[in-house]
C-alpha cells in the first residue's frame, strides 16, 4: 500500500493499493473513530462494491446507512443535493459523523458538497473507483453540483479526511471510462512530470497503483500549494478551456477525456507555432494521446469555439487563463486577453 499526505488546511492521507475495500472500516475507524455513517453511491458501483465495504464497516463496528443516486452526470444535481441532505437529516447525522463517498467523480463531488454544507460542514471520504476520481477528484477538495447554467457552478472547497483507493475496483470499469481518466494521467505528465511521461510508453495497467501514486503526488503538491486555486493549481485544467469549449459544441458527445485530449493538442499546436515550444512536442502529445483511444482534432472552428470559451468560468474580465507547455513536464500558465483567443485557437486546430 502506498500512503501520500497532504497538508492543505487539513491534513489526510490517502491510501493507494489493491484490496485496500476490505479494510476501508479498519481504515475509517483508525482515522475518523466510530460514529455514524452514511455511504453515498450510484447505482452502478452500489451493486458491484457496497456489500464488500458494508461488511467491512460493520466488522469494525459501525452500522451505515446508505443513498444511492442513478449513474452518470445528471445526478450531480441540485435535485440529488436536497435528496441527499434531507436523508442525512432523517436519519439525524450530526456534526461528529461523516459520509462515505464510494465512486467517480460525480460521486464524489455530489458527497463532497453535502458533507461541506450539512451542518455547516461534517466529515467525509471518498473511496473513487473511477481512473478520473482516483487521480483527480478524489484529492484536493474541490467539490460541487451543476445547475442548468453550467456544470460545477455551485460548490465549495471542503477537503476530504481520508481517501481509499482500491485499484482492484478499477478492474470492473468499461474501457471508454478507464480510457477518460487516462487522458488526465497523461495531463499529469505534460504539466509537470517527464518521467510519469515516459512511464506511459509501456501499457499502463500492469504499473496502474505505481501511476495513480505519481498523479496523486503531483496533485499533492500542487495543491499543498494553492489550495484555493488562485495560482499554480490552474496548472490542472491543461487542455480543460478548449476542452470544455469542445464538449460543449458537441453536445457532450465527445467524452471529456477526448475533450481534453483535442483541447491539450490545440493548445500545444498553438504553442509551437508562437515558437513556446519545439515542434516535436504536439506530435508527442498527439501520440501519446492517439495510443490511449482519443482524438486530438475536431471539426469546430475557431470562432465556435472561441464563443463558447469566453464564457468559460475561468475568465476573469477580459483575460481567460491558459496553461502552454513550454515542454513535456514544464507547463505555464498564460492569462490571455480575450481578443487574442480566436487567433490563438485556429493557429492550434
Ligand atoms: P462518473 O462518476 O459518472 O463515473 C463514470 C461511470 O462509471 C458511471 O456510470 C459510474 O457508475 C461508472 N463506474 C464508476 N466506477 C465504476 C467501476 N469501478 N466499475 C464499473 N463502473 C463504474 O464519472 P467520472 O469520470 O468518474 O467523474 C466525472 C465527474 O468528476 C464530473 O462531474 C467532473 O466535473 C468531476 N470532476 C471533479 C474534479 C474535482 O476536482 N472535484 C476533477 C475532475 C472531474
Ligand atoms: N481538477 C482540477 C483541480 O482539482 O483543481
């Protein structure tokens, strides 16, 4: 098992290894003390992992109770939210107990939220068992519901006390969803970490708890550092403005691990024409990407995306953030006028 902790305004570990759901009680009752516990689910993993982690909370002494929401993306809702927090109050939660979060990322951010306005704030974990939520979601406090106005709009930072990831239950998930969380361990790689780059030459699956580490620890990192997301944190959403812009004019019919994968190759395009970066490293990139099942073009143009991009939440007046790669493990980020933004686009597509 590997430990990594991080040091934000709390302090947590989070556990990576296989078969690490079995003893997810031990683990809770070691970090969080017995209390009562309510474990938040979709449908999906409930009927593949609740009875193992129930039986694990109960042999260490405690009686959960459980909500489970429909899979998929429509259930981080504020519908879900008002569900879900009217259920903790049924059941009389208080400010000692705490929430499992037992999930993707939609589980996770869905929970993560509850768990930082019930009660003006009680505890929580999150076990992912998505690739997305294991790198990503599940580290860092980020959490949040989509309104009809867009997605991750209502939210809060509210950090996790333990995260438990059992990379045996990644096993069970379908390739396209294992293949969008490894379109954001290739982000790792770019942003800041050659040699987790490099890694990702030979198949990733056999090297999966060894992987999952290295993005955890670069997370770790950044996030230690900016918490809040006013600095080097912005460094994560590489390839996520025109990514966002790509899932957008699609529809949602491109996945958000394509989105990002198309919108990291447009930017890295972009960046080697304005001479950031050598010309090899969009090839890279796109290589790296095309062996990992994603597209890096699409058929928008530059004024369809540049529209949907100015309305990005990432702007800040006339400026949006980008994150350029200056090379593979040396991305920066670039507050960009919003009139330059076009021009910049369509040198990348
Ligand atoms: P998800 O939670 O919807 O999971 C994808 C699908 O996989 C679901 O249908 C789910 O039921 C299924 N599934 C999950 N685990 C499984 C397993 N082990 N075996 C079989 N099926 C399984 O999606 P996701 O990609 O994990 O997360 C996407 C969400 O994460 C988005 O809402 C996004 O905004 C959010 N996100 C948050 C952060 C953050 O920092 N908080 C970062 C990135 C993404
Ligand atoms: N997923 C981006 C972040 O946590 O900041």
């Amino acid at each position: 098992m590997k430990k990594i902790t991080v040091n934000a305004s709390t302090e947590y570990d989070i556990l990576i290894g296989k078969g690490l759901l079995s003893d997810a009680g031990k683990l809770c009752a070691d970090t969080l003390g017995i209390h009562s516990v309510a474990i938040v689910s979709d449908d999906t993993v409930d009927a593949l992992y609740s009875e193992a982690l129930e039986k694990s909370l109960r042999d260490a002494g405690y009686s959960p109770i459980k909500f489970v929401i429909p899979h998929g993306e429509a259930s981080k809702s504020m519908k879900s939210l008002e569900g879900l927090l009217g259920f903790l109050a049924e059941n009389h939660m208080t400010r000692s107990d705490f929430l499992i979060a037992l999930g993707g990322g939609v589980v996770g951010d869905l929970t993560g939220f509850a768990a930082a306005v019930y009660l003006r704030g009680i505890r929580f974990v999150q076990i992912p068992t998505t690739l997305l939520a294991a790198v990503d979601s599940s580290v860092g406090g980020k959490t949040a519901v989509n309104i009809p106005a867009g997605k991750n709009l209502v939210g809060a930072f509210h950090q996790p006390s333990l995260v438990i990831c059992d990379c045996l239950t990644l096993d069970t998930l379908p390739e396209n969803i294992f293949a969008d969380g490894c379109a954001e361990v290739i982000k790792y790689g770019i942003i800041n970490d050659k040699r987790l780059f490099e890694k990702l030459k030979s198949p990733i699956k056999p090297q999966i708890e060894d992987i999952i580490a290295n993005c955890v620890s670069n997370k770790r990192d950044i996030v230690n550092a900016d918490e809040f997301d006013n600095g080097i944190r912005r460094l994560l959403n590489l390839g996520h403005t025109v990514g966002h812009a790509v899932e957008i004019c699609s529809n949602f019919g491109i996945s958000h691990g394509s989105a990002v994968a198309i919108g990291t190759c447009i930017v890295a395009r972009a960046s080697a024409r304005l001479g950031i970066c050598e010309e090899s490293l969009p090839c890279e990139a796109e290589k790296m990407f095309k062996d990992y099942s994603h597209p890096t073009t699409c058929k928008f143009s530059a004024e369809e995306l540049t529209t949907v991009a100015l309305g990005d939440k990432k702007r800040m007046g006339q400026t949006i953030s980008f994150v350029l790669p200056y090379a593979i493990g040396d991305c920066r980020i670039c507050d960009m006028n919003v009139e330059t933004i076009k021009d910049f686009i369509q040198k990348g597509l």
